[in-house]
C-alpha cells in the first residue's frame, strides 16, 4: 500500500493504529515505575516530533517509554527521589548528544568500533534479563491475572492475522483487565472523578549530582539499541538513513526526546522496533503516519479519565505480559549476534560476552566516593573496554 494514495482520513486511521502497537509499551513502562502514563504519551508524542524535525522528517520512526530505566528510575527514585530522578534523566541527553558530536565529527566507523555485536548483544540481552524478577514478582500478586493477559499476548502473537498480529501486548492488558473487572474487585472510583480534558500532571527536575551520575551509563545501553534500530528500519525501507539524513542527526533526535521527556516528568524515549515491525507488515513507511501517531498520543494525553483509566489496571496484568516482554528483548540480543554471525568459538569474543553478562547478571557494583556503577551499565562499559583492550586471535598468533 503506498500512502501518498491514502486519503488524508485513512492516513489518520494507519497512524492511529501505529500507535497502538506502541501503545502498550508506551504507558507500561510509567506504571511499573511510579511515572504518570498521560506524561508519558505526551512526552512520546512531542519527542517524535522532535525526532521528525530534526532528521528532517525522512525516518519513519516513532518513540516511545524506554525499558531500559525501568530499574535505574525505580533504584534512583528510592534513594534520590523523584525530582532528582529526573535531573539525572535529563542528564542522559547530554550522552546522546556527545555521541552525536563524535559521528559527526569522526564518522560511524568510531562506533563500529566500539560496539561490535560481541558488545551489543550482551547488552540487549542484559536489558531483558535484568528485569526479569520485576515481571515475576508482579505477576505473582495474581497469578490468574497474569496467565489471562500472557496466553492472550501469546495467542494473538500466533495466530492473529493483519493489524490485530502487530498489538498482542495491547490485547493481553485488555482481556487481563476485563477479567479482573468481573473476577476481582477494581476501583473505579478514580476513572469517574477524573476530568475529561486536563493536562497532564507534569514533574519538574530539581539537580542532583548524584542522580546524574548514576543514570548517565546506564544511557550506554539505549544508544547501542538506537544504533541497530536505525540500521534496522533502513533494511526495513530499503533506505540508507544513516548516511541520510545522518545517524548523528537520529542520535540528536532521540537526545532531544529524553531532554524534554526528563524537564516534564517523563521517562527517557528510545526508537520502537515494534512500529517498524510494523511498518514492515503494512509496508506503509511514509514518515507522515508516523507523525500523525505522534499528534494522536499528544491528544491522548490530555484525557484524564484515559490516564485514571490506565492506572487502574491491575500490577498482575500488566506481570503477566511483562514475562513475555522481557524474555522478548534477551532474544533479540541473541538474535542480533547470530544475524551479525559472532563467531562465540573464538575465545577472545566468548570472553567479552560471557563476563559482560555476568557481571550485569551478577549485580557487580563499581563504587568511588559517591559515583556508583552498576548493572547494564556497567556491563556496558565492560564489554566496550574489553573489546579495545583484548587482542585478536590473529594478532596473538
């Protein structure tokens, strides 16, 4: 289907439905953090639309919640606190933009370079897998909430057909919900006090040296993650965007996102492979539609009763889909070293890869003063030391 034959109403249709793919990502990832879910939608929205301006509106990206600070925001906000989380999230635009300088100014070779996939798998893979735990104790709370919305999520994924095969995630959250509506007792006290129409309730940051210091490497992991998805939705369009309009605008894209998302409450954007899973299917790839998804989740955002609405929904349902989610992210670290034939016999590379994940598995914490390091991010910068330091077999010969 080619869009410019769409009229501008079926336009609007397609671009809703790429947000819903993204929907439940987009607002799962505030729940399970103590963020609101109304910010969260308005920050995807105006962060892609920052993300369309900058790359010129060529790339057929959307962006929304990362899962990436799942754990960081939670660790940060017990020991800082909620505006201090927040400077430290808007810090992680500073590593964005750093990373965007040194494209363009030396080249995407120096990336290469640094993050081969014996590095980004790992990472990818420790993404997953860290949360893990959170996806199994909220699951517990009900473990029939959880099994309804996780065999839903499961059998959408198998057998549904068209648009209904790209939100398996949206359709487990909401036959979950409806059996917890007539099973279990639901509160919906909150959805009828609500205000139709209001803006979110925005946070603002207060500084916190602390907090930046500890959510800055954790930004190591979504910038290996933005790296593969741009190559990933170019294959997708058979289109070269890191050359145009330039990986280093894309990276300056998504730095802006988590700026504005960080100065208003909300959690850190990252590019969506699941709309460019869907962008595939349809074939519909015209960075328009991705736009007007963008505008629709802004218009989202502003109904209140849509945000009490979705904190009304049970931690089990949202637990049961969880254990899909993240064991769905630690496969696509392992598929990505398979699609870039990592060579793991080789022992220099099975080096790499086995101590970072063991120490991002492992809950190894690195300690000076008052900076810390930890988890994926510290794994991260494991591998990436690694795979400079450690010489090749050839070379070792």
């Amino acid at each position: 289907m080619d869009t410019k034959h769409l009229s501008p109403f079926q336009q609007g249709i397609v671009g809703v439905q790429f947000l819903f793919v993204a929907f439940g990502a987009t607002v799962i990832v505030p729940l399970l953090v103590g963020l609101n879910p109304s910010v969260a939608l308005f920050t995807a929205g105006v962060g892609t639309l920052l993300f369309h301006l900058v790359t010129k509106g060529k790339v057929p990206i959307y962006l929304g919640s990362s899962f990436a600070f799942i754990a960081p925001i939670t660790e940060s906000t017990r020991l800082y606190g909620l505006p201090g989380t927040l400077c430290g999230l808007v810090s992680v635009a500073g590593v964005y933009f750093c990373i965007s300088m040194l494209i363009k100014w030396r080249g995407i070779r120096v990336i290469e370079k640094l993050f081969p996939s014996t590095v980004i798998g790992p990472v990818i893979i420790l993404i997953g897998l860290s949360l893990a735990g959170t996806g199994v104790n909220m699951a517990k709370e009900n473990w029939v909430l959880a099994i309804c919305s996780l065999s839903t999520a499961v059998l959408v994924s198998l057998l549904a057909k068209g648009i209904w095969k790209l939100i398996p995630i949206f359709c487990g959250i909401v036959v979950g919900y409806l059996v917890a509506c007539v099973g279990y007792n639901i509160n919906f006290q909150p959805i009828v006090d609500a205000s139709w129409i209001g803006l979110p309730a925005f946070v603002t940051p207060v500084f916190s040296w602390q907090a930046i210091l500890f959510m800055i490497p954790v930004a190591i992991a979504p910038v290996i993650e933005h790296i593969g998805d741009i190559y990933t939705i170019g294959a997708v369009t058979d289109n070269n965007y890191v050359k145009d309009p330039g990986l280093h605008r894309t990276m300056l894209g998504d730095g802006l996102a988590c700026l504005f998302a960080g100065f208003v409450g909300g959690p850190p954007a990252t590019t969506y492979s699941e709309v460019t899973g869907a962008i595939s299917l349809t074939k519909i790839s015209d960075p328009k539609v991705i736009r007007i998804a963008a505008v629709t989740a802004i218009l989202f955002s502003v109904i209140g009763k849509i945000s009490a609405l979705l904190q009304s929904i049970p931690s089990a349902v949202l637990g049961g889909i969880m254990l899909l989610l993240f064991g769905t992210i630690a496969s696509a670290g392992i598929q990505s070293m398979i699609h870039a034939q990592t060579k793991l016999g080789q022992t220099r590379n099975m080096i790499i890869v086995s101590l970072t994940l063991t120490v991002g598995i492992g809950g190894a914490v690195l300690s000076w003063g008052s900076f810390s390091m930890s988890g994926i991010g510290l794994a991260a910068v494991l591998g990436m030391v690694l795979n400079l330091i450690l010489p090749h077999e050839s070379t070792v010969k």
